[in-house]
C-alpha cells in the first residue's frame, strides 16, 4: 500500500540509525516518554490518556522534571491529534529533554513508523527511552550455527547477519601424551581418554544449549564444524551431536586455529557453504570493489561527489554505503529562486547559509540522508544498494575509503 512520507514505514537502516542516537540520550530524572501504540487504536482515546498523563505529572515534586515531561507529553499529544487513525503497522512516541544543561531545556519529539506491527501498547517515563521492540525489529533472528574444536580447547557461536558472537568458550583440560611420573602408561591413557570423551560431552552439550530451540523455532539455517586437527571429524563421526542437530551440519572445514578467535576464520573457509549469508555477500561486494581499484579497470569509484556523478550517469551497478557514516544532504533556497546543496554531519549544518550567485539569506528548505538521497537515485537509474556492516574487517575498510563506493556497470573515466 502506497504511502506519503508522512505515514511512510521506516527502513530497517533507518530504524537502527534512529535507536543508535536514541540509546545515546540520557534524562536526568525520569523525564524521557516512550509511547507504543498498536494498530486499531482509538486515537482519540489516547489522546484523552495523553491529557490524563500531562495532568497526573503536576504531582512530580521536582520542577524541573514536571515541566520536561509535560512539555514532552505535550509534543506527544499534539502528534496524537493529528493522527485521525493508527498506520498499518502503529506508531511509536518518544518525546523528552535532549539539552545538556540544567535549566535550558531542548524536548524533542520522535515519530516512528515502524516496519513490522507494533505489538502492544507501552508507556513509560524513564532516564531511557524503552527500544527492546524495536531493536527486535532490526534484528534478523535467524543464524548459522558454529562450532570450532580441537582436543585442549573449544567455542560455539552464532553468525547472525554479519556479525560472529561466541555463546560458550572452552577449555579441556585433557594432558598431552607425555604421561604424569609415576602413572603406567595404560592408567595415564584411560584417564587421558576419559577426559576426552567428558569434554566432547560437554561441546555437544553446549552444542544443544546454544542451538536446540532456534532449530526448533526454524531460525537455524545451519551448523558448521571446524577445527585444527581430528576432533571436528571426531564430534560429527561418533555421534556426539544431537540428531536434529547432526542433521543441520552443512559444512566441515579444517582450520589453523581452534577456540573463540577461529570462529571468524570458520565463517570465511565456509563462504561456499553460506553464499546467501549477509556477512559473506558484504565482504564479496567490498572486496570485488577493492580488486577493482587494485586492478585500475575503471570498474570502482569512492567519494559521495564520484559516486552521486556516477549514479547520474547510469554507469552505477551497485552503491556501497557503510553504515557508520554520518552525513546529510541540506537542501536551500534564496528568494530569487537559487538552489544550493550542502552536505555535513547533522549537528553542523544550519538553517540558513549566503547564496553564493545573489547574496541573500537562503533558507533550509529540506535535509534528507545522504542514503536516502543516494537510495533514491539508485532506484530512478536501476542500480542496487548495499549497506554494509563495520562488524568485519571488509566493513572498516570502506569506512576508512569515505564510507560510500560504487562497482561500476562500465568506466567513467
């Protein structure tokens, strides 16, 4: 269904830009207001509990405190009425003081349209905004299952999306073969065994633990073993491994390395095994794109100025945009018709500025994303649009080559 951009769903991009700034404000006294409302609510009721709320807080015993909220929950109820009806999905409310000096306060107000239904209805004031639901949105629960091995240390993780989080890490304690004084060699090599076998115990154990219920709740997409020497083989072969989960394994790779530290290493020998994973289709796109630049084939292009041109021309296939970067594209205009573009980070950019054809004030007309701007124009000329994570080492790279890039369809230059 069509929307205006009033009512328009926000990206998950632009969702986890806007929780990253909200996670950073902090009240000094319960004074942030979050507010949740699903759709199919009676508006005009929350705006009568809105009221209620606004009167309720001149019981607040702290001067400052009361004004910040009702001011807050004024902004609140304000948007509340102009909104005849809940969008698709609901809306979520958050208002509250952003200054960082006592006694002059700045209350700002955020409405967001979330991209899945908002499933209940919250309020809260608090030193925080409550974004539990909505970090849930942007999050893609699904993962890979991971497990590295070897016999004197062991870890399982997830990868989920493009970022490698280790769940258990562990250490056996089996001895090497060089047998204790003292011990026979046979009472050394059945102590030695039985060690052994209690830590693959303990991995298939974890093993469970850590990915039983996503398989059952299908959110596991799959499981890769991996390890330095025989114990990977040892855990798939002898039946360690839960049945459900033995049958998930979708890949044995040998690795160099065993414990927390292979788990990335694990990802990157599995890449075949994982091609539609978000992590391995970044890092494909950011290395074809550096190996066109090593090449000097003309096929790469960095820089938001190279970029946009390139856009404009057509010549774009795919747009790369780290999702660290921070610009935006101010909009002005003079009285005499004159239009000027300028980009910078939010807290630098002004509401007016000097037309540089007539002199006259302009004035902030729109400010936009630079990854809305550049989606838009990727969308008119047919080409994709990546954003890529800085979780991997491929992700920080781009960031540190302005953040923004291109694969081309041909040369430019």
């Amino acid at each position: 269904m069509s929307q205006d951009k009033k009512h328009r769903e926000m990206s998950k991009y632009e969702l986890k830009r806007l929780i990253k700034k909200l996670e950073d404000i902090r009240g000094r006294n319960t004074e942030l207001v979050s507010l949740y409302i699903p759709a199919g609510y009676d508006m005009a009721k929350i705006s009568d509990f809105v009221t209620s709320e606004a009167s309720e807080a001149k019981n607040i015993k702290s001067k400052n405190t009361r004004k910040n909220v009702q001011a807050a929950l004024d902004k609140i109820g304000r948007k509340v009425k102009e909104e005849p009806v809940t969008p698709e999905n609901g809306v979520v409310f958050f208002s509250g003081n952003v200054s960082e000096q006592e006694g002059r306060p700045d209350i700002q107000l955020w409405q967001v349209i979330p991209p899945q239904p908002v499933e209940s209805r919250r309020y809260r004031c608090d030193k925080e905004f409550v974004l539990d639901p909505l970090k849930n949105m942007v999050v893609d629960d699904r993962v890979y299952g991971l497990i590295v091995a070897d016999k004197s240390e062991a870890a399982i993780g997830y990868l989920q999306g493009s970022r490698v989080k280790t769940v258990y890490s562990m250490e056996s304690n089996v001895p090497g073969k060089t047998r204790a004084g003292g011990q026979s060699a046979q009472r050394f090599e059945r102590l030695r065994k039985s060690m052994y076998e209690t830590f693959m115990s303990d991995i298939a154990e974890k093993a469970k633990n850590a990915f039983m219920d996503k398989a059952r709740e299908g959110k596991l997409l799959g499981i890769i073993v991996g390890g330095p020497g025989f114990t990977k083989d040892k855990i798939m072969n002898d039946g360690y491994l839960h049945n459900e989960l033995e049958e998930r394994v979708i890949a044995q790779e040998s690795l160099n390395y065993s414990g927390e530290e292979a788990l990335e290493e694990l990802v990157e020998k599995a890449e075949d095994s994982i091609e539609d994973s978000e992590v391995v289709i970044e890092k494909k796109l950011v290395n074809e794109f550096f190996q066109n630049l090593k090449q000097e084939n003309g096929k790469s292009e960095y820089g938001r100025e190279q970029v946009m041109k390139a856009l404009e021309m057509g010549a774009v296939e795919t747009v790369l945009i780290s999702e660290d970067i921070e610009m935006f594209e101010a909009t002005y205009e003079c009285p005499n018709g004159h239009e000027k573009h300028v980009y910078e980070q939010e807290p630098h950019i002004s509401d007016s500025v000097e037309c540089d054809e007539c002199n006259e004030d302009m004035d902030l007309e729109e400010m936009q994303d630079i990854v809305d701007v550049l989606a838009e124009k990727a969308e008119e000329m047919s080409s994709d649009i990546e954003i890529i994570s800085t979780d991997h080492e491929e992700g920080q790279r781009l960031m540190n080559m302005s953040g923004i890039a291109a694969i081309m369809r041909y040369r430019i230059r």
